[in-house]
C-alpha cells in the first residue's frame, strides 16, 4: 500500500510496482491522472485513524510505502502546526494502524533535511542528524517514531532520505529547476541568489527505482541515502537551463550562504539497493531537452 500514492513520487512508484508484478493499492484523498485505471486507489484521509485502521484490516497488505508529507521548507516554517500533521502524525498514524493489523514492514520518504543545513564532505548515514528547519526536525521526529515502533513492536523498516528531487511538472513544482524553467518559460532571467550554493540534485525516476527495490528487498532497520551522489551548483543548473533558452538572462547574486549545501554518499544503497541514479548535470539536462520538445 503507498500512502500518498497520488503525488509527485507516487503516482509514478505507484505504476512502477504494478509494472514489476507487485499487487498495489494507491491509498490518498486523491486520485492522480498518472495512475492507470487497472490501479487499486482508496480515497482516504491518513489523518483519519480510524479510517485507517478499517482500510488495513480489509486489505490483505503485506507491506507500507509512506511518502505523504509537506516538503515546502518555507511553508513549513510559517505553518508548524500543519507540518506536523502531515510530516509527523500521518507516520504515527500509519504505525498504529500496522500495529494493530499486524503489518510489519514500513518504507519511509525521509529528507536530506535532517542532517542540517551543510556539510563541508558527502554525508553519511551514520553521520549526525542536526536538522536546522522546522521540516527537518519534523522528517527526524518521524524517523524516531519509527524506530520506537521498531523496539517496542518488531515492526520491519527502511528509511530512505531523499536529497533534491526533481523531473515532475514544472508549472507546479517547488524545486529550484522548476523556478528556473518557469522564468525561462516567460522570458524572464534566471534569479540565482547564491550561485555557489551546491545541492545533490536526484531524477524522480531513479527514486521511484530505490523504493521499489526497497519494498522488493528483505532488508531491514536500515537508513538509506537517495541522491545522485554529485554535487551540482545552481549557476550549473541556470547555465543548463541557458542551453535550451539561450535568449534568457543569467542575474546572480552573492549571499551569506553562498558555497553551502548537502551531497549524499551513496555507497550504501548503491550496494543494499543496487541504487545507480543517472549523472545530475546529464540527467538536469535531459529532462530539460525533454519538456522542451
């Protein structure tokens, strides 16, 4: 069952377990176009508990993906209350029902963001978790209820920390790519506040790819880093962009956090999982050549 199953990951996860012959149900408040209509969707509410409980026990599930949650950092930071229901009681919600149904295996959508603001080196899993927003401690507070439901209750789990997702609707879309697509779209510069700044930029496809193989795995009480494992700059990512708009304008501007950012190692889901995500520029730039066309 993949509990947020109609968003930006899982719609597409959701298509991709079908494909590799895992029986899926999408459980959301929505439905998304992206699902095929052969797909299982309930339409349910994860903050509901005791509509959860009665959808687990009618369902034979042998198995949780959890990726509901809310990414946008900022609106986070001026809603805390909203962010800690849907990054935080909507886990601990998904616990208590799998405790009492008895399903034993949760794959959890964590975040870069719990390691903190930066890192002079790759990050790695073992490493300090100092998260410094909201979201971040909101997704580290997540990940110990988790854990506490390990110890308690023998439940099965593998977190994998996302670091910047990206591939889906630009028009819709939070990340930094899809703003930058948007100007060039309409003409306008690309705004790069903190040219040096780095993050570790990952295809939504390659993803999808290590969720599906962590539900397909028998691993277990693992934390997994899901990046490309590069660090890419934004004035990479504007001068990318540039290629496919050349009339557009690059504007930069230097800030106090220029030169900061996370890049994952990724050794250990390269060998648990098998994870090999595609290059950050070549992949950034494919994607853009492809929305283009």
């Amino acid at each position: 069952m993949v509990i947020g199953g109609s968003g930006f990951i899982g719609g597409r996860l959701v298509e991709a377990l079908d494909k590799n012959n895992m029986e899926t149900i999408s459980y959301d408040i929505i439905r998304s176009n992206e699902i095929s209509e052969r797909a299982k969707w309930i339409g349910a509410n994860i903050l509901e508990l005791a509509s959860i409980e009665r959808i687990f026990f009618e369902y034979d599930v042998e198995a949780i993906i959890h990726l509901v949650g809310l990414p946008a950092i900022e609106y986070c930071e001026k809603n805390p209350e909203f962010s800690f229901l849907l990054n935080v009681m909507s886990v601990q919600n998904a616990l208590e029902a799998m405790r009492k149904t008895d399903i034993k295996k949760i794959v959890f959508a964590s975040s870069a963001a719990v390691y903190g603001y930066h890192s002079e080196r790759p990050v790695q899993e073992m490493d300090a978790r100092n998260p410094s927003t909201i979201y971040g401690y909101h997704k580290l507070l997540a990940e110990e209820a988790i854990r506490s439901y390990r110890d308690s209750y023998g439940l099965n789990y593998v977190i994998l920390r996302l670091f910047n997702v990206y591939g889906g609707d630009p028009h819709t879309g939070k990340d930094v790519i899809s703003i930058f697509l948007r100007r060039a779209l309409r003409g306008e510069p690309l705004m790069v506040k903190g040219p040096n700044k780095h993050r570790d930029f990952v295809h939504v496809d390659d993803v999808v790819q290590a969720f599906v193989n962590a539900a397909s795995s028998n691993l277990s009480d693992m934390a997994m880093n899901v990046g490309s494992g590069e660090r890419t700059t934004l004035r990479q990512v504007a001068e990318v962009i540039k290629k496919s708009f050349p009339q557009v304008e690059i504007k930069e501007e230097i800030t106090e956090d220029d030169g900061t950012g996370l890049q994952a190692d990724i050794t250990l889901a390269m060998s648990k999982l098998g994870f090999s995500p595609r290059r950050s520029i070549e992949g950034i730039g494919e994607y853009v050549d492809s929305y283009v066309r």
